[in-house]
C-alpha cells in the first residue's frame, strides 16, 4: 500500500466487520469471510469451496493491486485479475477510498470516503413487525403463480386423464401464461446480468450458476452480392443455389398446380390458448389472498410459506445487490 497509514485503515475495517459478515468475490461472487487480521496479511475463509477454503491475502498483493488501480484513471478492469487474486478487490473495497463498480467491472479509488457497501439484516434498521410486511411484485408471473398453485393444490396429477375439462384448460392456460410471463421477466433479467458480467467465469448463487457466452448469427448478404463474391471465386452459381419457398407460393397463385404436388404436407394438431376471462381470474385471485390471509389451518399456513418463498425467489430475479458485502443469519441461530 502507499503507506502504512492506507494499510492500517484497512486492517481495522476488517477488525471492525461482524463476526458473521460475509463478502463475496467481484468475478466469481463466491463467498467468503475474514477469519483473521495480521500485521502483514488478511486471512479469509472461502464458504462454497471443499478445498483451499483458508486463504493468507498478503500485504505485498495489496500493493500490486493498489499500483494497477493507480496506473487506470478510469478504475482497474477486474478481468484481468488472476483467478486466485479474485478476493483481493473484495477486500479492499472495505476501505473507505475504493469501491468496487459492478456494472463497471473495475475496481477504483476515490476522493471522498465511498457510501458503505455493507447491507444488513431487517433487524439492524426495523423492527421484527416491519421486517414481516411484505409488498406483491408488481409482474404478471406473480399473479400468475399464485393462482397456478391453488390449481395444483386442487387436483390430482398423478392421472392428468382423470381430470375434467374445465381443470385441464385451467392448468394449460395458467402454464401458458407464466411460461410467457416468465419469459419475458427472464429476458429483462438477462439484460441485467450483461451488463455485470464482464468476464466468461461461472458466477455462483444460491439456486444455481451464470456464465457469460456469444452465439454467433449469420444474415447472408444480398443475393447478387453473395453470387458475384462466390463467381469471383471460382464457384459456379447453380452450385448455390436453391428452391425459394416465397417464389414457389407465389408460383402457386398463378398455376393450378395444388400444395400437394409440389410439398410434403404433414398436418400436427396442437391446443392454442384462445381467450383468457381476466375477470374471474381476479376474482379467484383476490379470494385466494383473503383466505390465505386470515385461515389458520395447517395447509393455509404451509402455502402462505410457499407464496412467500415464492415472492423472496422473484424479489432475487428482479432486485440485485450493488455492495460488496452482506449479512448472513447469525451462527448463534
């Protein structure tokens, strides 16, 4: 570090942190905890991984790290860390002149003191009452879920055959439409998650992994740009080319020729969603929160369970966390 002054602030940033703070790495996100502080190192302790759990981060590192961070005006691509240097930045980012840029992908040094990235549990800042308020997503997958729960909840699907019609055109249509809600929310998620992975490393949560990747999309050109390039090459341009279908429909038009002679027609039936009668979906849904709300039995309160599980996995999708570090429960829970 510049100075042992610089060096020292950050060991007593790491003194400072709960027991039970838990940071995660820039690239990777895997989680991790400061076990000790020394004179000249920081020893952290990795809580996703079987081996190499305990790390020595040495104050030389720093140093290094410290010198890319000044050498880049416009903050230190993270990227270019080695894998094993990962929780160097999360470290440093305790230091109250450098932060962390997520959507950035670098690491940089300020002028002021950065805000704090530390985010506490409900009951450091409210009370257990207020922690327990809840507020409903405002996304069509929610409404959605909660009336396809009750649908399951109502019938047997181990025989799908034994259902009436009224319950399957129930369940297709409420699947229909969270596979449509969902994906749209997903793809907004993706938009998202680009913007923060700036690397091609899986990046690691609690339901699963991530990884940054490239597909490769091929728009031929114009089609005499495409057959003058390919001539110019020695290939002949019967070699290439081939049946359009726009042209041979609208051949169709003007002959008498039918579809048959010219295609192999094979007909698949499928089920399409026709309408959808909002009003008594809103109806069963508000009736199904009513009741949830104020049931005491059992399997009222294991499905109110089941909801508020359900609203903590979209709060996940749709919510993301901008600090460095947060609060796992208590170990003495």
């Amino acid at each position: 570090m510049p100075s042992s002054v610089t060096w020292h602030t950050l060991l007593d940033e790491c003194e400072g942190l709960a027991e039970d703070a838990t940071l995660l790495t820039p690239l990777s996100q895997d989680r991790f905890q400061i076990t000790d502080v020394q004179e000249h190192r920081i020893v952290v302790e990795f809580l996703d991984r079987d081996v190499d759990e305990t790390r020595p981060l040495q104050r030389d590192q720093f140093e290094t790290l410290y010198e890319r961070i000044s050498d880049a005006p416009d903050g230190f691509d993270l990227s270019r860390l080695p894998l094993d240097a990962d929780p160097y930045p999360g470290v440093l980012s305790l230091h109250p002149r450098f932060e962390v840029d997520e959507s950035a992908g670098v690491i940089r040094e300020t002028d002021e003191p950065a805000g704090s990235q530390i985010i506490r549990g409900a009951d450091d800042t409210e009370s257990a009452e207020e922690a327990t308020e809840r507020t409903e997503p405002d996304v069509d997958v929610y409404s959605d879920a909660l009336l396809l729960i009750d649908a399951l909840e109502q019938n047997d699907l181990s025989s799908l055959e034994a259902l009436d019609m009224p319950a399957l055109i129930n369940l297709y249509t409420l699947l229909s439409d969270i596979q449509r809600d969902a994906n749209d929310l997903r793809q907004n998620v993706t938009n998202v998650l680009l913007d923060r992975l700036h690397h091609d490393q899986p990046v690691h949560s609690q339901f699963g992994s991530v990884q940054r990747t490239a597909r490769r999309n091929r728009d031929l050109r114009d089609d005499e740009e495409v057959l003058a390039t390919l001539e110019d090459a020695g290939i002949d341009r019967e070699r290439v080319l081939s049946v359009d279908r726009d042209k041979v429909d609208d051949a169709l038009d003007v002959t008498e020729l039918s579809e048959s002679d010219v295609y192999d027609i094979e007909e698949t039936e499928y089920v399409r969603k026709a309408e959808v009668d909002e009003e008594q979906r809103e109806t069963r849904l508000q009736g199904l929160k009513d009741r949830l709300a104020t049931s005491d039995d059992p399997e009222a309160t294991e499905l109110r369970e089941e909801i508020e599980e359900l609203e903590s996995r979209i709060e996940e999708l749709t919510q993301f966390k901008t600090g460095r570090e947060y609060h796992t429960q208590s170990r003495a829970e």
